[in-house]
C-alpha cells in the first residue's frame, strides 16, 4: 500500500513539470528493480537458520586447531557447504608451533586490563593503533579444564593441538558475466578456551555458511565470483589465511586451461572478515564487570586498517558496508573504524582491500574488555539471547546486500 501511494505522488509530480525530478524518477527505476533483488536476498535470511548453524558448529565443542575435533568441524562445514550446492576445494598446508619470541602477530587475547578496574579518565593503547578510553576488565585465553564445569564438554574439549598437516575449506559461486574477479567473504572456524566458541567465531563461521546458502540458490546469478572461506588457525596466528594469500596470490585472474573460462583463482577485489558478532553488552563498568543484556546502541563494528597500503580502498568498501546496513539491516546501525587487527583479513591488507566486521572494535572494546566471554569457558550457545544472535544476523545482512550490489546480483525468472 506505501509502495503505490509513493507512486502516485511521483507521478504527480511528474505531472506538475519538473524535469529533472521527471529524470530522477526514470533513474530511479533500474536501481529500484536492483533494491528489490537485494532486498529479496536479505530476506532469505532468518534468526532461526543463523542460530541452528551456530548450534551446529557447537557441537565440536572449541574446535582448537590441529585436533580431531577440528578436523570434524572442517568436515560438517564442508557438508553443509556442498549441501546448499556450494562446491568446495581444500587448502592444505602444514603448521609447527613457533619457538617463544619468534611468533607471527594476531594471537588473541594477550592481557589487556591486567584486571585493571577502575582507571577512569585514563587512556592507554591498543592494538592495530587504536586507544582504549575508559574502564577496562582482564582478557586472556582460558587453558584450564576444570574452568569448564560440564563434564562432557571438558572430554570433548580434552584433546591436546599437535603440529602437522591442516586443511581448511572454502567454496565459490562462480559469476556469470566475469567469473575472473571476485570478493572473499571469510571467517575462522577454529577456537580456543575449553567452551563451544560459539561466539568466537562460531558467530562469524555461521554467518559465511548462510551467505553461501543464499548465494547459491538456485535462482540466484552473479555477475562477479564470490568466495567463502573458513579459516584454520586463526587463533594461533592467522595462518590458515596466511596459508592462503603465500599459496594463491600469484594465481589471480588466470585462466586455467587456456580458453576454458575458469579461472581457479579469479582476481581479488575485495576481502570481508566476519570475527566474533554477538556480544556488544557495552563497556565494563568500574567493577570490571559487564552488563547482562545487549545494549541499547549495540552496533556492527566494520574496521579497515589506515596503516595497509590499501587503507584508502579499504575504507571505501568499509563506507559500502556501511552504506548497505542502512539500507538492508533491520536492527542494529554499523559504524565505520580504521584499526582493524588480528583477524584473517590482515594478510591480505596490503593486496587487496580488506576489512573485518565484529560485535565490537578489536582494539579499543575487546581489548579493554568488553566481552567476558571471549577465549573463555562461558562462550556457549546457551549464553546468549536472540538480541545477542540478532546482531550477528544484522552483519550477515550488512555483508550480504553490499556483495550482491558489488557483485551484481539477480534473480532468474
Ligand atoms: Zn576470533
């Protein structure tokens, strides 16, 4: 009903002779039909499928790297991937644990608060450049099962890391018009802490699995490729997207065999990382603890890192997303932020632009604290209420309409 009485005053005014309002409303109309697509898309994803993806991945319990439980998760994930008609290939490559001093950058949760509380009116920095303001809390990584008070759990999660062989797995919708070029959606399947990280990254994983379940239905054409990537290893140091920019970088944009129209590695264009989407309970107040419920401001935090050689393009796809959550969201507002930071977009920050989008800035708001769940024993499905997995869903539909748009979405008739 608001769609037709919008239509009949824009013929109205048409009427009364404006010419360039009578232009405007003949613009409007293929970018209206390309709105309706999208929004079409967006709508084709829902709160009850995110969180059942979620559960999904939970029950491999922390799925830490280089376990079986790991190895199982990378194996449902696949399934599910394939099961959406999303077809899938593995990365494979070995990891040792790095000697003591001699690791790469991006581990999480190195103390941030020292179980500061109160240091109101302080400022301290963090990490990807960014400062922390205000009252902080402890963060660190959990490494005690008796932390983990379910017993099935603490023997799910018993299973020690050992170094060797790895595989991670993504999947492709290849683009119709110009399957050379495409966009990365990635996150990490991997986690730490004894609980389900359901959150970390649980939240992003399953975000990326629903994107490439609606990508890939069967109505839905892309001009441009679309890559969906699980990352291994993130938490010991990003390796897994390490693993993949060392092993692919020089195979962009070629066709492969000559003629053919495919191209294994089609051009990046763009890399989007999903890490941790849930939890925005706002700052810890000056006991060190954080409130129970989601804040009324929650937000999606979209990061890019001003110190990347491809900062100003970054940002430009970061205004995108940023762009496409107002239009596309339904609950929850983003904001935009240059310190992007140990996630799996970093190795590809200086290639090609990258961001990342979390429940909270990585540096000034996890850092300081913000989520007593992260890296712990608690990062369980059943801690968090449908406004926590709202806000993951929010992301997904922020990330999923500025893809379509870049890509060229439509839907066959
Ligand atoms: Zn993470």
């Amino acid at each position: 009903m608001r769609a037709n009485s919008l239509l009949a005053g824009s013929a109205l005014l048409a009427v009364l002779g404006s010419p360039a309002l009578a232009q405007t409303g003949a613009a409007a109309a293929p970018a209206d039909s390309a709105d309706s697509t999208v929004t079409m898309l967006v709508s084709r994803l829902d709160l009850d499928k995110y969180k059942a993806t979620i559960k999904g991945l939970t029950q491999f319990g922390d799925r830490r790297q280089g376990t079986d439980r790991n190895r199982a998760a990378v194996d449902w994930i696949e399934a599910q991937l394939k099961s959406y008609g999303c077809p899938t290939e593995r990365l494979k490559y070995d990891y040792v644990t790095p000697q003591r001093g001699t690791t790469a950058g991006g581990r999480g949760g190195r103390g941030a608060g020292g179980g500061r509380g109160a240091n109101q009116g302080n400022k301290r920095p963090g990490q990807g450049g960014s400062q922390i303001f205000g009252t902080a809390a402890r963060t660190g990584v959990n490494n005690d099962p008796n932390l983990q008070p379910d017993e099935k759990l603490r023997a799910l999660n018993s299973q020690p890391s050992t170094d060797g062989p790895r595989e991670e797995v993504y999947c492709t919708k290849v683009g119709s018009r110009t399957p050379g070029e495409m966009y990365i959606i990635g996150a990490h399947m991997d986690g730490l802490g004894w609980g389900e990280a359901a959150n970390d990254d649980g939240s992003g994983t399953a975000l990326v699995i629903e994107l490439a379940r609606v990508f890939s239905g069967p109505d839905v054409q892309t001009d441009r490729t679309i890559r969906f990537a699980l990352w291994n290893n993130e938490e010991s140091g990003l390796y897994g997207a390490r693993a993949y920019v060392e092993q692919r970088q020089a195979l962009q944009g070629k066709e492969s065999p000559a003629g053919s129209g495919k191209y294994p590695e089609p051009k990046w264009l763009g890399m989007i990382q999903h890490d941790m989407m849930m939890f925005d309970h706002g700052m810890p107040g000056p006991d060190g603890k954080v409130a129970a419920d989601q804040r009324r401001e929650a937000d999606v935090n979209i990061e890019f890192q001003s110190s990347s050689k491809m900062a100003a393009e970054s940002q430009r796809l970061a205004w995108t997303v940023k762009a496409a959550n107002e239009k596309y969201a339904t609950d929850y507002p983003a904001a935009v932020g240059p310190h992007m930071t140990n996630t799996d977009s970093t190795p590809f920050m200086d290639v090609v632009p990258s961001i990342s989008l979390r429940e909270n800035e990585r540096g000034a708001q996890i850092g300081g604290g913000w989520d007593p769940h992260w890296h712990q024993p608690t990062d369980l499905f059943s801690t968090f209420s449908d406004a926590d997995f709202r806000l993951g869903l929010n992301a997904a539909q922020s990330t999923l309409g500025a893809i379509a748009q870049l890509t060229g979405a439509t839907l066959k008739k």
